[in-house]
C-alpha cells in the first residue's frame, strides 16, 4: 500500500514538473507567469507549422500550440483578462505568450500610460491565463520575432487597428493565415477609465486630499487646495447634520411607537375597567344583586308594620295564635276609639264651657 502510494505521489509530481518545464496550467495558477527569454523559445523538438486545423482537433502534450497576443494593458482591467482568456482557450492545448509594449514604443505611438512598463509587465504575469511574458514587445509583428518565439497563431480583436501609418498592423498576419479572433469586452476599457477619472477630477482630487496626499503631490494650486479642503469641511458638515437628522427621524419613530402602544394599552386598560365596573354596579350586576338579597334579609330579620284598619293581616299575629285555641276565644279587636289617647279630668272640654255659660244666661232672663 506505501508502496503504492509512493509510486502515485512520484508520478504526480513528474507530471507537474512536465507542465511547469512547458508552462502549462498548473503553474499559470500557482506561481507568476515566466518572462521569455531574449534568445526566444528554445526546444529540442523540432517545431512544425500548424494549421488551424490541426490546433482545433489537438496537439500532443509535449507540443502546446503557441499563441502569441500583444497589447499595452495599461490599468489591468476585465476586459483585458476576458480576452486572454478566450486567447488561451481557442484551442484545446494551448501555451499563451503575452508581449508588453515599453513606455517609449507606447508614448510615441498611442500617448501617456497611467502605469509604468514594470507595472504593467509584472501585472500580465499575475493573470491566471497567461503563461509567458515577452517585454518591450515590439509594435508591428515581424517574421523574425514571429520564427524567434516559434509562434503558432496570433490573437487578437478582429477590428482593424489603425496605427503607425497602417490601416490595420494585423494585415499580414491575417493574410498568413495566423490570425484568431477574439471579441470585445463592451463597456469596460483603459480609455474609459481614464474618462471616469478626468469627468470626475475634482471629487478624486478631494478624495485623495482627505487620505493624506499633499497639494504638490497632486499638482494642485493653492487656492484649489483651499478650495478642496474647504468643500470636505462642507462636506463633513452636512455628513453631521444628516447624521442627527437621520438619528433624531429615528427617534421621533421611535417616541412614536411607544406612545402609539401606551394609547392601546390605555384603551385596553379603560375597557377592561368599564366591563368589570358594568358587571359588578350595572343593573344586572353583582352589587344590584347583593343589595336584593340583603333587603330580603332585613326584611325578614325585622317586626313587619302592617297598615292600620287590618291587624288581623299581620303574618306576627298569625304566628301568635295558637291553634288550639278557637276563633270565639279570640279576644276582641279594640274599637278605633279606644285606641285614642284619653282626656284629662283636670281639662275640662270646650262643649262643657259653653253649654254652662249659655244656661247661666237662660236662667238670669
């Protein structure tokens, strides 16, 4: 089993020296890809010319087709990587070679890079589909350079490139049959970019003033530097006052909400006191029924007064007669006269007086 092992691991690793002695993927996704040399591509194996053919149905391993694509490349973008990136795949087996003009060849004959060529150099070797660099490559592809790095085919966008007094610099490599063509990336170029920039100069410029760059640095004035600084105090300003009010909006939602949720609790509270108060003091509520029953407990704990002209109604008498006794030993009811208070003898009655003063009279006549 170690045996085995053994044996699987030492075969792993030949085959990734293999691909890393040719450049092949396993390198261009570990390492930074590698500069040619300026003797060119050096092999043991006799190279043969291809044809388009031969490349899109496979080559051996030991055999890569080698597929040469040019180019500036000032600020790497996307679209540069998606147009290496169809450049490595338009064959099966494919070994991509990347060659990077100089400043002096680019600033003669297109304009100012915003990288320099080291830049711009060490960034191609850090992209994943890129298996060798070639700098200070030249502007129009010769046959010389061509049988130098054993070039196979050449890719490139399929518009003409208008430059160095030729209406298109891939003229003759198209007519050689050695031309790919590659699409476009739209939306996204080195000229875009720098128009971004230079549309917006001022809000960079401030941006950059703010991250600790001086005014020489950026090559600005001093009456734009105090301008700049004073439209980030500005800035800073009104970032505060959005800040509090942004803060204070949140809290007036805030007080809002409690208060909103305070108002129904209230209002739960208040009808849950006006059902209770309901039932216990409402008309058919326990107080109206406790008052009942105790009216009834009075009313039968106290001596009933029955009205007056009917005492034999009284429900006292009633219960006082015996029944053994008869109705005829009943005693009598008391006549309403005896019932009335009796009169003095002292006081004599008003009839009295008068009846003996009008006989005194008679009698004197």
């Amino acid at each position: 089993m170690a045996g085995r092992r053994r044996g699987r691991g030492s075969n792993v690793q030949q085959q990734q020296a293999s691909q890393s002695q040719r450049g092949g993927p396993r390198r261009a996704l570990r390492e930074p890809a590698a500069f040619a040399k300026s003797t060119g591509y050096e092999s043991e194996i006799p190279h043969e010319k291809l044809t388009i053919a031969q490349a899109r149905r496979g080559t051996p391993a030991h055999r890569p087709v080698r597929v040469y694509a040019d180019g500036i490349f000032d600020l790497f973008h996307s679209g540069h990587a998606r147009a290496l990136m169809q450049a490595k795949n338009v064959f099966p087996n494919t070994y991509l070679i990347v060659g990077v003009c100089s400043d002096e060849l680019t600033h003669k004959l297109k304009g100012y890079t915003v990288m320099t060529e080291d830049e711009r150099y060490d960034a191609l070797t850090h992209c994943r589909y890129v298996d060798e660099v070639v700098r200070d490559a030249p502007w129009t592809l010769t046959t010389e350079f061509l049988k130098k790095h054993k070039i196979d085919f050449v890719a490139h966008d399929d518009i003409p490139y208008t430059s160095a007094g030729s209406e298109d610099v891939y003229k003759h490599i198209k007519e050689a049959g050695m031309f790919v063509a590659t699409q476009r990336t739209e939306g996204i170029s080195t000229s875009d970019l720098i128009t971004r920039i230079v549309r917006d100069y001022d809000i960079y410029v401030r941006r950059n003033l703010q991250r600790g760059y001086t005014a020489r640095e950026l090559n600005v004035g001093f009456i734009n530097d105090k301008k700049y600084r004073l439209q980030n105090q500005v800035d800073k300003m009104k970032e505060t006052v959005r800040t509090v009010e942004e803060k204070s909006k949140h809290f007036v939602y805030r007080v809002e909400e409690k208060s909103q949720d305070l108002i129904h609790k209230w209002e739960e509270k208040s009808r849950e006191f006006i059902s209770n108060f309901l039932e216990l003091f409402g008309p058919d509520g326990a107080w109206h029924a406790i008052q009942e029953r105790s009216g009834r407990i009075l009313q039968a704990l106290s001596p009933y007064s029955s009205p007056r002209g009917s005492p034999s109604s009284s429900p006292t008498r009633r219960r006082s007669v015996s029944p053994d006794s008869s109705p005829a030993s009943a005693s009598p009811s008391p006549s309403p006269s005896s019932l009335s208070p009796p009169s003095s003898p002292s006081s004599p009655k008003k009839g009295t007086r008068s009846s003996l003063k009008s006989s005194s009279t008679y009698s004197s006549q």
